[in-house]
C-alpha cells in the first residue's frame, strides 16, 4: 500500500513546479471543439454515427450527415455535389478508399478544430454545426487529400 503512494506524491510535488504551459499541455487530452462552435459530446457521437454508416455503406445515413451543396474532391478535380440525388449517384467516387479509410481511422483525440470547424486527415473531411441544421454537425467539405487545409 505504501509502495503506491509514492508515485502519487511525487507526481503531487512535481506538478506545482512545472512551468504553466506544461500544466496546460497535460490537464488538455482533448482537442478544444468550442473554437468550432461545438463540443467533444457532440463531435464523439458524430464521428461514431459517421464511421458507423460508412462501414456499413449506408448511403442514405451519410447523406444525413451532409450540408448540400456539398464541396467534394471527385475523380482529381474540385466538385459541388448540388443535392442528395447527386450525392447518391455520386458516392463510390465522393467516398473512395482513401477517404473511407481516413474515416475509419479518425480519433476524437486527434482530430483539429477552428473556426473553420472539424477536421482530420489533414483536412480532408471538414465537418461543422450549422444554424439551418439547428445545429447539428454536418460534413461541409472533402477535400484534395494531398493539399493541407
């Protein structure tokens, strides 16, 4: 029981007498969300909803993920996908390998947010809550996954 202890004190001692920054550095596990108009809650169960429905290859749940007109990284060239029936003939292309990947690898913890909203993969999927959405998150972008956003 003792031996315990000692780890939990020292941590005790040393932590006052880290700079301020440090403290900073390890009381913030998350990424901030607020900057994006939104908070971890939110984002957690959107990323798991998306992650879920692209695994699944649920069409008309990714849709409801998704703000038309949509600005999407097609066949090399910048694209507006205009509504959900372009959305669906569109998908395999949209929705590649790449893209699913980078989905399926997205961590709540990895992910980057500023006013611009929610991304990952080097910007690839931005996604942000929007006002006509009441708002809720919803996928604003994909982008040109070799241009950092």
């Amino acid at each position: 029981m003792r031996n315990a202890l000692i780890p939990i004190l020292l941590l005790a001692l040393v932590l006052p007498c880290l700079p301020e920054a440090a403290g900073s550095a390890l009381a913030q596990a998350a990424p901030a969300f607020e900057t994006a108009g939104t908070d971890t809650a939110q984002v957690t169960a959107f990323l798991k909803s998306l992650q879920s429905a692209v695994s699944l290859g649920n069409r008309l749940k990714v849709a409801t993920l998704i703000h038309f007109p949509l600005t999407a990284w097609v066949d090399g060239e910048e694209t507006v996908v205009r509504n959900e029936s372009e959305f669906q003939a569109r998908y395999g292309r949209i929705f590649d390998a790449g893209v699913k990947k980078a989905i399926a690898e997205a961590r709540v913890e990895t992910l980057v947010a500023n006013q611009q909203g929610v991304m990952f993969d080097n910007g690839r999927v931005r996604f942000r809550p929007l006002a006509e959405h009441k708002g809720a998150l919803k996928i604003v972008a994909i982008n040109d996954p070799n241009q950092p956003r």
